[in-house]
C-alpha cells in the first residue's frame, strides 16, 4: 500500500509548563509541576438556521470560550491557588526567621547576559530579597543597576546580568549572596456572600532549553476565571494508589473586548 501523505509534522509528547498572571502578563508565575500535561477545548455555539425558500445562510458561531483542564498538580503553591482563585482567597503569610549569608551559585553555561538567574530562596511575603553581593569568578565584584539588575518574573524574584563593560565573559561562575525571610506557614482564607471574580492570564508553555528563554509551542488565554466547583483539593490517605497529594483546577477563558477583533481568546504560538 502507497503511502498516502507526505507531511509530517508530529509532536512528541514531552509536558508543558504552567503560569499565571494577574498583572496583564506583565509578571507570570509558575504554578509548578502537574502530574501530566493539560487538555484546552474550543468551545462555540453554532447556528443552525434553515430557509423554506431560499439557500440555508451560512452558519454563525457565536460565545466562544476555551476550557483548560490541566492534569492533577502536585505542587502545593499556596501563592499559586491564591491567584488561580481569581480573587476567591485571601492568603496570610506567618514569617519564619530571616536566613542572612545565603550563597547560591551558578555555573558557566547555566546562565547567559539579558536571561534571568532565579534565586534559589524567595521571601515568604513576596517582596524582594536583600542581596549582599553578586561576583563573578573572573570579574570580581559586579555592579547593581550597571552589570546587574533584579527583576521580579516567573517564578519569582532574579537578577540579570548584562553585557556591560565590566562583565567580561558568560564563562564564568556566577554567585549570589544574599538575606531572605522565609514564610513559616501560610493561611488561606474564603467565604463570603458573593465575590466579583478577578480574571487572570494564563499561559502553558513548552521550553526547549534549561533556563527557559525560548520555546516550539506556548497557549496563552487572556481572561481566565476557574469553573464553578473547579478548585478540588485531594489529600490521600497512606494507603492510596496515589503516592502524592493532588489538586486540580478546571478554567476557562472568555473573550478580552480591550483585545484586537479576532484575538480576543487566546493565542497559540508553534515553531515552523
């Protein structure tokens, strides 16, 4: 038998990651890791209109959504259901002791100029860490606001290094000294007689190098609010099948009117 196509074009399942954004994708923040990948469905109403005289007009296809059913999450980020609560929770955070001298240090070839260094240990309430010093293993000591900068991104709180004339080299160890004050605990609140949900970006992205600059496929839905009973929590018990505790989160995204006609939705970025 002859083969009947000649275009492939396959993708290898390989996970995804997840973030959220409650500041217009200005700041994402990761989620963490899901036990598999997610589903997206394209949901519209379709008109089925027929004509006793005349030819049957074109269908109309009219309240677009997108249901997002990301596979059950593992990773208990009390931050990140804060957010994908869409204003249904307040958390409360109880400081531990401040941590000072923290060391971190990162290998050539794990970081490179203008790309995000993610530091290991964020503060408990979200702020920015204090950070002592940032020296390279050949360029000594490097500058704040000249041959670094903190930002504040994926993830949390980093710092980037540029190419500036002090920074010489990317082959170098770059290492962070710094104080934070880790959360003890965290308390999440609800309940009340009804809440105006604060809709959030969402995005899930597949990352095609280890420090997560560039990427062969990326959803991102721009008006995100979790389903009705969408949020379930599971904590298992010792003889479950299950080997760690799972929650999930059912969404989905409306249309963005303050978005251009016809990308109100979403949009799905894909390599060539």
């Amino acid at each position: 038998m002859g083969v009947q196509t000649s275009k492939t074009d396959f993708s290898y399942s390989d996970g995804l990651s997840f973030e959220i954004s409650t500041d217009s994708g200005s700041t994402w923040l990761d989620v963490g890791v899901m036990e598999d990948g997610a589903s997206f469905t394209f949901n519209y109403d379709k008109s089925e209109l027929e004509s006793g005289n005349a030819e049957n007009p074109d269908p109309l296809a009219k309240n677009l959504t997108l249901a997002m059913a990301p596979s059950p999450l593992w990773t208990w980020d009390t931050e990140a259901i804060e957010a994908l609560g869409a204003g249904l929770f307040t958390r409360t955070v109880v400081a531990a002791a401040e941590v000072t001298g923290a060391s971190q240090a990162v290998a050539s070839g794990n970081w490179a100029y203008e790309t995000g260094i993610l530091i290991k240990n964020q503060m408990g309430d979200g702020t920015a860490p204090t950070i002592n010093s940032v020296t390279g293993s050949i360029d000594s000591t490097l500058t704040l606001g000249t041959d670094y900068y903190l930002v504040n991104g994926s993830g949390g709180w980093s710092i980037v290094v540029t190419d500036s004339v002090d920074v010489t080299t990317e082959a170098q160890t770059i290492t962070i000294d710094y104080d934070y004050t880790p959360a003890a605990s965290t308390v999440l609140t609800a309940g009340t007689t009804s809440k105006v949900l604060l809709p959030f970006q969402c995005r899930f992205t597949h990352w095609t190098n280890d420090v997560l600059t560039t990427y062969d496929y990326r959803l991102t839905a721009y008006r995100v609010s979790p389903d009705s009973g969408g949020l379930v929590f599971n904590k298992l018990g010792a003889k479950s099948s299950n080997d760690l505790d799972t929650w999930t989160i059912a969404m989905t995204a409306e249309l963005d009117s303050g978005l251009a006609d016809g990308s109100q939705l979403f949009r799905i970025e894909q390599s060539a």
